[in-house]
C-alpha cells in the first residue's frame, strides 16, 4: 500500500515565496535542519528545483533551504544571470558545476556557511540519484528522506498552478479542435500530431502528441505513425500543452467517416465513465473511489477494462500524485489537479479512451477542459 | 577531477543484443553477480532502459541482468505486449508496477529465481534514485555503483547509433536551412520555431528548439518568445531532433538584415573556433586540447570566453558524457559521437553560437551535419 498523508494544511494560497515558509516549518516539524536537492541532467523532465525556485530547465544546479534561514540556488556559472531574473529565492548564486565534485563543494561551503555541517538534512528521494547521494553522505551531514512531504505540498495546487494548467488545458483543447478538423483530409496519424504540436507550440510548449486510429487505438502507448487517418473507425487523439511548466493532459476519441455501430458504441460507454467518476469527486473522497466508478460502468457494459490506472495528479509532470486507483491510499482534497483516462481496448481491433482534467474545489469538481470542448 | 576511464575494448561493433555480453562481462570482471535498474517517472528522458533494452518511453519498468544468465526486462502489464515487440531481450515480463513496492516485489522475485538474492548488484547511480536504492537494499542485496562501466560503452557508439545520430542531424540541418527560408517574413521568434519544430516532427520528433534575436542571443538559454525578428542583427537557432531515441545538436548564427560590420565579424571569430576545435578531433587527443583550441581562437580575437562548456557527447542524451572541457581527463577514441559548440555574448548586446555534431574516426573526426549545411 501507498499511504500518501493527505496534509491538513491548506496550501492552495501559498505563492513560490511562502512555499519556501512553508517547507521550512516542515524541516523543523520533522527534526531536521536543511533540505539540500541536486540535479544533474535531464533538464527538461526535473521538478524539484522548479518547484522550490520557479526556474526550469536547469542541468547541474541545486538547492539548500536551512530550516531557519535563506535559502541558496545555486546554478551553472552561464545560468546565473537568467537564474536571477526568474528565481524567486534572493540568494542565486552562479558556481562551477562540473566535473560534478565542483558542485559538491560549493554545496560543503553552504553547508557550513548555514550551520549545517554535519546537521540532519532532507532530500527529495524521488529524485536525487544515488550518484549525487552519496557524494552528499561524503559532507559529513545525515541524509533523511523528505519527498513524501514534499509530494504532499506538489498535490495541493496553488492558485497560480491552477491558473498556469487551466491555460494548458484550453491549449490542448485547441489542439484537439484542429486535428477534427483536419480529419476530413486523410492525413498521416503523424501528419495530424505534427499539426497539433505546431498549433500548441505556438501558444506554449507542445508537451505530447498521440494520434491512434483504428487498430492503432487498441495499443493505449502507440504513438502515431504513418497510418492514414481515412475509412471508417475510431480515431484517439491524447495530447498535453505545458504552460510555465505546468501540464494539461486531454483525450477524445473522434469519430472518422461511418465507424460500425459495435465501434460507435464504445465511446459512449467510455463517456458514461467519465461522467460517473467526475460525480465522485470531491473533497474527502477516497481516489479508488473515483477509479472504481469508472470501473463498475466498464464492467456493466461487458468490455475489458484498462490495464492502465484510472487516473493521476497533473502539475508539473504529466503524471504525478495522487494516482487515482485501486491500491492507492489518498484522499481528494480541495486544491488537487487531476487527469481521469478511461478507456478500454480491444486488441488489433478498436480501442477508446476519453480523458478530462478536474480541480477539485471545495463543493465537488470543476472541469478544466474548455467548456466548448465536447466529451465526444 | 573527473577521471572517466577509456574503455580498451572495441564497442563500435556491438549490436545491442550484444551489448548484453559485454555488460555481463564487465559485470564478471568486477566481481559483481549481476545489474538492476529502476525507473519511476520521467519517461522521456530516461536512458538506462533504452540502451539495455531498446524500449523507450516506459515508466515504472526495471532490468536485471544476471552476469551468467538471460537478463529480464518487467514492465507495467499494460506495456508488455509493445515492450515484447520492440525490447531486444527475449524475456519480457508484464506485472503490476504501481504501487512501487508491488514492483520491488516483482524484482525480489527475479532476483531469486536467478540466484542473485543476497549478492553483489552493480546499479547505474547516476540514474537510479534514491527511493529506489532504498527499497532494493532491503531486498538483502549488496549494491554497488557500476554506472561508470556503462557510461564507458555509451560514450563509444555503435554504427547503428551512428546512423541514427546521421539522420537527426540531417533533420536537424532541414529545421535550420527552414528558419533561414522564413527570416524574410519577419516572425516572432516562437514562431519560426515552432514551424523549425514542426519540420522536425514531421520527419522524426522534434527535440528541442531555442531561437534567440539580436540582444536575446546574448544570453545562451533564451528559449524564444514574442520578439520579432526583424532589422539588423544576428540570429542564433539551437535545435536538436531525435530519432528512434538518438538526438542531435545544431546551432548555427544567421545575419538578419545587416548587422553592423561590429556584429559581423563576431560569427566569423566563432566559425574559425569551430575549425579550429575540428583540426584537433581524433583518436588519442584529450577532450581538453580540443576545446582549448576554440578557447585559443576566442581569447585572441578579444572576445568574451563562453562561460558555458566548449562541447559534450550527444546520444540518447542531447549531453552526455564526454565533457569537452578541461578538467575532464578523457582521451578520445573511434566511435565517440561530439558536438562542439564555442560562443561568445556581450551582454544585452548580441550573441553568437556555432556548434556541430563530430563523429571520432580512426584517423580523426567526420562531420555528421549535413554537407549542404553552411557553418555560417
């Protein structure tokens, strides 16, 4: 089992500055006296700096945050000046991050210069590597796991994350509209994914594209290819827009010339799902709870049920926490962003899946698709 | 110092079922039973999975590797039927991933049926995260750090890696002679980048695009916003594709209208750094005297040195290893894939960047951008 703690705080006002306040009330509830985070490469897919700085895309770089004092980001030398300009912590400072033992000593002189040589210190162990761990062990300090609060704080959106993933979600909307209506015009699956990344990039960042027709759409990872998107059949089109580094995380299936009537009618089983599972949501409601809704309207209709996951959190990876199934010990509270995919899937024959983007607000659940943008 | 060690055996042959030998080899020579790998999320930037296996893409999936018998790929059940078809290991096993410890499970079980618990497992750490780690030790293994074995073969490409290296590049050239067509028109810079991405999404999967105008080139990660370009001054484009997992890097500086003979001797003094660099590449020339050789052309002319490195390996990771730099003790060898990438910025000025993808043959070093593609 999977015990997240659902947090008892409210943090879906804090901005990126009293998030630091935030995490610092945390270290010293659980003991400890600095958090300190290291990221070597791939730059594109870390979340931890990101979300504790407001910076993305920085390789080689890490940060310390002392239980009771500033915290300190420290980048690659280059970096610096962009790093100041975006970073919502005071303290950046450029230093030689590579060969990485470069990076390692400016993290010892932090340390020392924060009183935190030889402390208790938290890491994000859902994402620093091993490599970097041990490197830290070799400062002198003890090294105590801390993602789970971390994660805890990432589940419940601020405000401004709402906002940054609403904006996503009219984006992939848009996008969604453009591959309808270029499906008269017997692209490539490949030829219409490109058009929706285009049409995406222009307005954010094109995250992901997959365009699934026909027998295509029964494998749930396919990812679009040279299949011509003409004939008669089912057509899934799963795409995400990113926004400041926040995803969206939209899914339709379309309906391509006549599909026969046993095709045309999964959809609408599909649909049903949905439908029952956004009933579940509100605050308080265990996340099987939702899955199981899904579930129960697969069941009923007698087709196979997904052997993917019923749902996931979305903010700054496209999949993250709480995982809405089966198994997973979370319950929903006022301030969760998440995505509900069902879908079912017969093999090389046909397969559908819808999927929206919910807020769970107060009374219940707020839809963050566009509102012009049909289930179907 | 960072002291990768140059492999003395000859990988650029491997075929990647053979690669599996040559770890276990590797493995048997330094005492080690076998080699495990774990990964969460990320799915996209992960290298570990793609380079034992072939299989990109997948999240949550781990691979054993017994020293003296048939490694193990598991997935999550929902991959398995796309993992069999595409992984290079013959033993595919779908089983339930989420939540994590239902996978470490699956792994302990593995593990005995191959005589591997309780022995000395060799982990790639500078990909495995520390939540991971944590949960294999408490499986009773020993583990121990192994990445620099691997990243000894990846730094050395086989020929099929090569190729796909050739056709991101080739792609890549595609984007910026695309862009270089559309300066007339005067787009925003997010524009032309999103039609040089959508090129490359058409004929691959577009990796990466940075476009930067006039005082925006000044600052080497600019990503491209609303400016328009349009006027006098230079336009530096930084685009990678991607191919089957294999990514390339090309940048290449292109005058806007006219730029002041200042801002046009600049790409000249950057143009003769990369010639320069060039002359150097070839087997048994450390990664430094290269990149000292552009820093030479640089210092002389009066121009600012780039604070960022002078190059890096390309691969599955757009930056791997080796570094081009000094401080990185590496001495080149055939089959090392590079991308050598001088510069210089004036601050709030202007900017120029030049950067080509090399490959190290026996007798010194071939050019993978495309032939028709201009340094300038």
């Amino acid at each position: 089992m999977n015990a997240i703690r659902s947090s008892s705080e409210d943090y879906s006002e804090l901005t990126n500055a009293n998030r630091i306040e935030a995490i610092q009330r945390k270290l010293q509830m659980s003991g400890l006296d600095g958090f300190v985070h290291y990221q070597t490469g791939r730059a594109k897919e870390n979340v931890t700096i990101p979300y504790l700085t407001g910076v993305r895309g920085l390789e080689d770089s890490g940060v310390i945050i002392p239980a009771s004092s500033e915290p300190v980001l420290l980048v690659k030398d280059f970096e610096e000046s962009r790093a100041k300009r975006q970073s919502s912590l005071a303290d950046v400072r450029g230093v030689t991050t590579l060969p990485i033992e470069r990076a390692i000593a400016s993290i010892g002189e932090v340390f020392k210069e924060k009183g935190l040589a030889g402390k208790r210190i938290g890491i994000d162990e859902s994402e620093l590597t091993v490599e970097v761990y041990n490197k830290l062990l070799s400062l002198g300090v003890s090294i105590v796991p801390f993602a789970t609060e971390l994660i805890s704080m990432r589940m419940v959106k601020t405000a401004a994350e709402v906002k940054r993933i609403r904006e996503a979600a009219a984006i992939a909307g848009a996008a969604i509209e453009k591959v309808r209506s270029l499906v008269p015009e017997g692209l490539e699956e490949r030829e219409l994914a490109a058009e929706a990344s285009n049409l995406m990039q222009r307005s954010g960042e094109a995250s992901f594209v997959s365009v699934q027709f026909g027998p295509n759409a029964s494998f749930p990872h396919h990812r679009g290819d040279s299949t011509r998107v003409r004939g008669d059949g089912l057509l899934v089109v799963d795409l995400g827009a990113n926004v400041e580094g926040y995803n969206s995380d939209i899914t339709r299936t379309l309906y391509v010339g006549s599909p026969s009537e046993r095709h045309r009618n999964i959809p609408d089983v599909i649909k049903l799902a949905v439908s029952d599972a956004i009933e579940k949501v509100r605050p308080g409601v265990p996340v099987k709870e939702v899955a199981l809704a899904a579930r129960r309207v697969i069941q009923n209709s007698g087709l196979p049920q997904p052997r993917h996951r019923i749902g996931h959190g979305i903010g700054l990876n496209v999949h993250e926490k709480p995982i809405v199934e089966e198994g997973f010990e979370y319950v929903l509270q006022a301030g969760n962003v998440i995505a509900i995919e069902p879908g079912t899937y017969l093999d090389g024959d046909t397969g559908s899946r819808i999927e929206v983007d919910l807020l769970v607000t107060e009374s219940g659940a707020e839809l963050l698709d566009p509102k012009s943008l049909p289930l179907l």
